[in-house]
C-alpha cells in the first residue's frame, strides 16, 4: 500500500514504516513531499541463525507439548559450530 493510503486510514508513522519496511524518516520525508516516490520493502537479509533454525524448529517440535529452555538450545546450536 502506498503511505499516503495508510495515512488517510489513519495508521502511525511507526506502523507504516513496521508495514513498508522502511524508516520512520522516510515515511515523514515522503509525507511532506508533493511528488510521489515508491517504496518497496526491503529484502531480507541471511543472519547468523539462518543455518541453524531447521535444526531448533525440529527440536521445539519433538519437545511438544513440553519445552525446551533457551539457553539448552543455545548450547546445543553452539555446540553445532554457533558463534552468535
């Protein structure tokens, strides 16, 4: 949805920018501009956890409908090569 549409809905800058995913500077800076510009969500980039979140979905999984703390999955991942 283009800003000025969320705008007349009523939504907060912060939650326009939550939505676009951009920054809450650009959300003010294109508000005061008359000419319009598009903007399209930013791409997701890979975290240090990527590799290891098939691994701590199958965990979290197999524990149900009990849970495993964090810090036990933490060691586990770190144990796995995990330096984060």
């Amino acid at each position: 949805m283009e800003i000025k549409v969320l705008m007349r809905h009523g939504a907060g800058i912060r939650e326009m920018a939550r939505e676009l995913g951009c920054s809450r500077n650009t959300i003010r800076r294109y508000l005061r501009e008359t000419a319009a510009e598009q903007y399209s969500p930013r791409t997701a980039r890979p975290t240090k956890l990527d590799p290891y979140k098939g691994y701590l979905l199958e965990r979290i999984e197999a524990a149900r409908p009990h849970w495993i703390p964090g810090v036990v999955l933490l060691r586990e991942i770190q144990e796995h090569g995990y330096d984060g």
